[in-house]
C-alpha cells in the first residue's frame, strides 16, 4: 500500500516517539538521549552512520560534531545542503565512550533503521563506514573495498541506490581519506538523476517463470560499474 506524504509523516513521528524511550538493549541504561535522525522526511538522499556520539548524545541529533561539520562542507560542494537530505544511525544510542556497536545493539536498532527508508522513500541511501555498510549490503566485505561503487539494494520494502562512502570521523584523521571522501560524494548528483532500475523479481515470479518455461527474469545487479 502506498502511503501519501502526509501518512508516512505520522508514522514517522509514532517511530520518533517509539525511539525515544526504546528500552530494547541495555544502551537505553547509558545515554542521554536517543537519536532518532534528522531532515527532510521526503528526501531523495539518506545517509546512514555508525552511532551517535557525545555532542550528539547530548543534543539528541546526528551528526553534530566535527565529522558532521566536514559532512556539511562536502555536502555544499556538490551543490546540496543538510536540509534536503536525512541523516540517521545504525545505533540511536552511543554506546559508552564511543566503542564499535555490539552484535545485539545492532540487532535492536535494526527495524527503526529499516522502516525509516520505508518511510522517507530515498532514492539513494549513503553508508557511511564499515558498520552502516555492512548492515546495508548484507555483506562481510570492509568499507576499503567497496567504498565509492554504488551497488542496487532493497531495503525496507524499497530498491534504492546504495553508495558505500567514508565516514567522515576517518577522514578527519587522514587528509587522503578526505579527498577520497570527497571524490567518492561527488557520484551522488549523478545518481539522484538517474531512474532507479526494477526490482528483483520474487522468489514466486522465478518459480512462475520456471514453470511456464519462460526464461527467467532479470535481475538488477549488485555492483553498478558503469558509474565510474
């Protein structure tokens, strides 16, 4: 069922609020406040992080510091703004002094992370670090590996683009992670301007397909190399 603009900002808010007192791992014990995300609700470009960290944990926003700071800055120079996108975690609590996000952390803030991309609809979906990464891509393969070739996924319900990039917390620390953050974002224009390709057809359409002695549907590949 399609929902209207109006419909997917209330669930949006019901999410907000269900976020905001989650008791579902024991971060809810440690954290200030939760982080839900922020932005455009109807953004075209999602980026996805790792967790929210001091400054964000205090003011309940992502990305407030330092490396949303360089985010903000690279943003601008491929001609968008932190007001057109939204931005949201892996995590929607820090975990104590900044550690990796834990297996069942993860696990946890996984549903509010997927109904989020339900809800907003993006277009293209940016995974900032291993962690965003490989949830995302439901693959094991590292950041270094994958950074910068769009791939096609479906999430929440949704074939979207997916960027694997940088996180900006790395590339504050190392001047060439920067200027390869910095190459690797300047791929997003390009595919915010290009139609999404089909969905993957479902296990009962191959089977139908099988059945009818057709041949078998096409389907959209992981890895897009024609964006060079």
């Amino acid at each position: 069922m399609t929902l209207s603009a109006e419909q997917r900002r209330e669930r949006l808010v019901a999410l907000y609020k269900e976020v905001s007192t989650c008791t579902r791992c024991p971060l809810h014990e440690t954290r200030n406040k939760a982080v839900f995300g922020a932005g455009n609700a109807d953004a075209e470009l999602m980026f996805v992080g790792e967790a929210p960290g001091a400054e964000e944990d205090r003011q309940g926003l992502p990305f407030v510091g330092r490396a949303g700071q360089l985010l903000n800055l690279l943003l601008g120079e491929i001609g968008l703004s932190r007001e057109e996108v939204f931005i949201a975690n892996v995590l929607k609590s820090r975990p104590p002094g900044n550690r990796d996000p834990l297996p069942l952390e993860i696990e946890a803030c996984e549903p509010y992370l997927f109904e989020q991309v339900r809800l907003i609809e993006p277009k293209v979906v940016c995974t900032l670090g291993n962690f965003a990464t490989k949830l995302l891509t439901g693959s094991p393969t590292g950041i270094t590996k994958v950074r910068g070739t769009p791939q096609v996924h479906e999430l929440g319900g949704r074939t979207v683009f997916l960027l694997p990039l940088l996180h900006p917390a790395a590339a504050l620390r190392t001047p060439a992670m920067k200027e390869t953050l910095r190459g690797d974002l300047a791929a997003i224009p390009e595919l915010l301007a290009r139609p999404l390709p089909a969905p993957a057809p479902s296990a009962e359409e191959l089977a139908e397909a099988e059945a009818a002695g057709g041949s078998t549907p096409p389907q959209p590949a992981d890895q897009l190399d024609m964006f060079g």
